[in-house]
C-alpha cells in the first residue's frame, strides 16, 4: 500500500441542504493506531465514515485509505479495509455461517477458507449453524466483525460497535478490539462512550457539531489536566488548615470527608513531611487524574449550539 497512512482526509465538508453536518474535516490515523474517534450522537462521525468509504459523496474536500480516493478509484480503493458503519446487517432466515459464505462468495476466494478462523476469533463457533434471526445484538455485532474480518483488512472502521450491548458483550467486544490491534490491525473507532475510547485507544478525535475541537495522542490530552490529589485525614479541618499554610498547594476543597487538591510532585512530598512534623494523621493520599469524560465536558462546555441539533439530522 506503499507506505501511504490508512486514513487521511483533507477539509472534508458535508451540507444536506442549509445543514452542515460536517465541517472542514481533517483525520489521520496512522498505521498501528487505535483510533478513537469521539463525538455525541449528532456529531458527524457517522457521515465521516460514509464519505472515507465511498458511500457518500463529499460537499467538498478529500478522503483519502491507504492514498487512494473510493470515488476515484472505486471498490479498489477499499483494497485491505473492512469495518460496517451503524449495525451490520444479515439475511436473519440463514445461519452465520451461511451468511459468511455468501459474503465471502462476492469477494476474493482466499475469504472462504477463513471463515472457521474468523468465526473462532470472535467465539461464535458453537453458534455459527444457528439462524442469525435468534442471534442476540452483542452476537450479531461479533458476526460482523466476523465478516469483516474475511478480507484480512489492514484497517478496521467499527461505528459504534458496543451500542446497544449489556455490561458483559461491551466487555468482550473490548477485548475483541484489543486482540485484534495486538496482530497489528489499524482500527478506527466511531464512539460517543469516551470511557471506552479512554480505554482502548492511544490517539483521538473529538468532534462537536460538525468539527474537531481535538486531535492527537490520548496522553496528550490527558496531561493538560491539573495534577489532582486526595487526602483523606483523621482531622479533616486540621489537615485543611495545613494544606492552606503549605506553599505549592492550590484548589484546596473538602468535599464529602475528602481534601482535594493541585500540586506537583514536589509540593506533594514537602505536604507529607508537613504532616507528619504536624501529627495529623490520614489514611490515603492519592492522584486524582481527570478523565477523558471530564475533559470533553471541559472542552465542549457551553458550545451546544443550533449547529449541533441541525448536524443530529444527518448523523
């Protein structure tokens, strides 16, 4: 694929009449990546993927999977990509493995001899002779990526993959996700639940109303958050009173028995020896990291906007 990125876009613009669902778009995902593409419902990630897969064309701007344009290119352009976007769809009055074969029929031959491996892969062996009409959500998601996994793709677009799921198949289809970066597949993944996209990908994409408002390496992001603390104290007042005295401590609130509070690492360690000289005992000083979900809340506060409920028309 000569080196080019699995996903590059430039400027990607997408109006449905006086709607703009989405906005001057620019996405690279790199080879190896776990990409989480994060945005509300509304946002524009699904209109995203349609336009990187051809299926529907940009207002204005380029999308571009592995240096090539599926408008110009057609169906070679998607050479070495699979994924589905929304919910993947079978005949229900067949069976998986029947489901899979016809799929496999319309592309290269080397997918038949996958689909025992594949069906392995997201454990629905045992079920593969069963009609996907009695399948479960969380079993039809796992066929899907079953599917998509026949063309032994480079790069994996999954839209929303654990939507609709109970506690257990979001579980699994994390670790779906997880096994199948581990053998080097590049995957995209289209989520509005930023606990998982915090949990699973190294770069991000966050999108509102159209638009990024972020884009870059998880940890990044993470790390512009203030270092936050924890004291719990046997003498919450007391121990207030001393991280008030105490130079490098900011932010100092008590909320619910607990201190919380900013500081560096250095201030933290002068604030025990402080203690200790004070004999104001406490049972837990602990780092307080914000979460991806408070720095999006953070980001995006106050930015809801008409744009954003006109953008929710279109996905």
């Amino acid at each position: 694929m000569n080196g080019a990125l699995p996903v590059e876009t430039s400027g990607i613009v997408k109006r449905y009449g006086h709607i703009v669902a989405v906005d001057h778009v620019d996405l690279v995902v790199e080879s190896g990546d776990v990409f989480g593409y994060l945005g509300p419902n509304g946002a524009g990630k699904t209109t995203s993927l349609r336009m990187l897969l051809g299926l529907i064309r940009p207002t204005s701007g380029s999308a571009r999977v592995f240096g090539r344009d599926p408008l110009v290119d057609g169906a070679k352009a998607l050479e070495g990509v699979a994924g589905f976007v929304e919910a993947p769809r079978f005949y229900p009055y067949l069976s998986g493995l029947r489901n899979l074969k016809l799929l496999a029929d319309y592309d290269e031959p080397v997918s038949r001899g996958r689909i025992t491996e594949v069906l392995e892969l997201v454990e629905l062996p045992d079920r593969a002779k069963d009609k996907v009409g009695g399948y479960s959500h969380g079993m039809r998601q796992r066929l899907g990526i079953a599917a998509a996994l026949l063309r032994a793709p480079k790069l994996l677009m999954l839209d929303e993959p654990t939507t609709g799921l109970d506690p257990a198949g979001m579980r699994d289809m994390r670790a779906l996700v997880r096994r199948l970066a581990s053998e080097g597949i590049t995957i995209l993944l289209s989520s509005h639940l930023l606990y998982e996209v915090e949990e699973l990908c190294n770069r991000v994409a966050i999108i509102r109303g159209g638009r990024i408002i972020y884009q870059g390496a998880l940890r990044d992001l993470l790390a512009t958050a203030a270092s936050g603390y924890k004291l719990r104290a046997l003498e919450p007042e007391r121990a207030r009173s001393a991280l008030l005295a105490q130079p490098g401590i900011e932010g100092v609130a008590l909320r619910d028995g607990d201190l919380h509070f900013t500081a560096d690492e250095r201030a933290v360690a002068e604030l025990t020896l402080a203690l200790g000289h004070a004999r104001i005992a406490f049972t837990a000083l602990v780092p307080e990291r914000a979460s991806l979900e408070e720095l999006f809340l953070g980001m995006t506060d106050g930015d809801s906007s008409d744009h954003d409920r006109a953008a929710a028309v279109a996905v």
